[in-house]
C-alpha cells in the first residue's frame, strides 16, 4: 500500500530529472519559432490587451466591486482566467500523457508517474510569467500592486495537489480508453464557462440556488482565493485553503495509487 506521504516522493528523488525534462518541455514547445521562449510573455500580455479592449471598450462591462472601471475588470478576469488555464493545460495534456512517452514505458527503470509532474511544471512557468504580466498590469492600470501577491503559492500548491490527482488518474485511462482526449477537451471548455473566471459569484443578483451549484466546482473556491490575493487585496482564506490542501493531497494519493495499479498493463495495450 502506499502511503499518502509517497505522493511527493517521485517530486523530491527525481528532481534533477524532473528539472532537465521540465525544462526540455517548456523550450520544446516554442522550438523553430523566431520568438522562441518569449512567446510565454507575449501571450498573456496579448491576452490581457483583448480582455481590456474587448470587455471593456466594445462591450463596456465593467467590474462590479472596482473604482477603476474597464481597467480593473480586466484585470479581473485575467487573475481567474491564468488559473484556469493553468487547469486545462494540464488536464487536457493528461489524457495523452502516456502515449505520447510511448518510449519509455517499456524502460522498466524509468519512473513513469514522474511525467504529471512534468506537465504541472512546464505549465506552472507558464502561469508564473502570466502572474508576472498581472503584476505589471496592476501597477500601470491601477498605480499599485497589492501586498497580498505574496500569498499566492497557496492557492497554487493547492491547485497542484488537485491537477496532479486528475493527471495521474487520466493519463492512465487514456492508455486503455482512447476518447478520453476529446471527452477531456470538451470537459474543460465547458469548466471555462461554469467557473467564476468572467463573473463574480459573490454578485448580489446571482440566485443563492446557482451559487450553490458554482461552489461544488473545485476550481470556484480557487478562483476566488486567487481573486482575493490579486484583486481585492485581501487576506485568503488560510482554513480553507489547508482544508483544500488536505483534501486536493489525498485526491492525489489515490490517483497515484490508481496509476501505479494500472500501469502494469501499459505496455500491453501501447
């Protein structure tokens, strides 16, 4: 049986491994291109631009909590939305996870659960060069970057422990299942939609009967952590985030204990 502590274990014994095939990761996505690694810093930033032009100079929406109007709505959505797309990177990553390292699966020394923490890694650069932009973007827009950004590692380990409970979980069943990746895809749009990333579920004219069913979504509570810490410069929930923590590492556990069962017919089936 393995013990709940072993999730980290992979983390800590290859993590000399881990750093050479995160980095590999990270600078092979963006091989051949002219900006090469400079591409993660435009796409945020071109992002945040069209959320500020699109939301609001089109649409004319603004934040219903902010004094800066457009400038603060945008900002807004872009500290929920690098959450979310932290999620889906991963998650929709995880389906083809195996069969894409089809190589070494038949390596018998080579530790296949390790390949999670890659994909979390490489998309954990991805979301600290966002979290970058949105501290330049509310030191421009708003004149001021909140205090509380120091506490956002909490909601981002947290957020780890749950990616990498899921991760574990369908990479192994994409192996055996080959649907899984456009299911997968489909199921993370949809998530874009039924999270708080474009409005605010502590809105007074959201029906207590539709909170409730946002809050059972795993990533709300996040994405209102998040909101908190680098919008509203509030102090997070720090019960509930150990409650999450303990939780998200458990859920994760028994991913583990799911992948390392099911792998032994890997190798069969690819």
């Amino acid at each position: 049986m393995i013990a709940p502590w072993r999730v980290f274990d992979s983390l800590y014994r290859h993590r000399s491994l881990l750093w050479v095939m995160i980095k590999r990761d990270v600078l092979g996505r963006y091989k051949g291109s002219a900006l090469g690694l400079l591409w993660s810093l435009f796409n945020p930033i071109l992002t945040l631009i069209v959320y500020t032009l699109v939301f609001g100079g089109i649409l004319g929406v603004s934040a219903s909590k902010g004094a800066g109007g457009n400038r603060d709505f945008a900002i807004f959505i872009f500290s929920g939305m690098i959450v979310y797309l932290l999620f889906a990177e991963c998650v929709n990553r995880s389906s083809t996870l195996i069969l894409s390292h089809a190589n070494y699966v038949k390596r018998v020394v080579f530790p296949l659960e390790i390949l999670p923490w890659v994909v979390l890694g490489s998309a954990t650069f991805h979301f600290l060069v966002s979290m970058g932009v949105l501290l330049g973007a509310s030191l421009i827009l708003r004149h001021w970057i909140p205090w509380t950004f120091i506490f956002v590692p909490l909601p981002l380990i947290c957020l780890g422990m749950l990616i990498m409970g899921i991760t574990w979980f369908l990479s192994s069943l994409g192996v055996y299942l080959r649907d899984m990746a456009p299911t997968v895809i489909v199921i993370t749009n949809l998530l874009l939609f039924l999270s708080p990333v474009f409005y605010d579920i502590n809105d007074p004219s959201m029906s207590p009967r539709r909170r409730f069913y946002l809050e059972l979504n795993p990533l709300t509570f996040l994405l209102g952590q998040m909101r908190r810490i680098a919008y509203d410069q509030q102090l997070p929930n720090f019960l509930g985030l150990l409650i999450y923590f303990v939780c998200a590492t458990l859920f994760a556990w028994i991913g583990l204990i799911w992948f390392q069962k099911t792998r032994k017919g890997f190798a069969d089936v690819i």
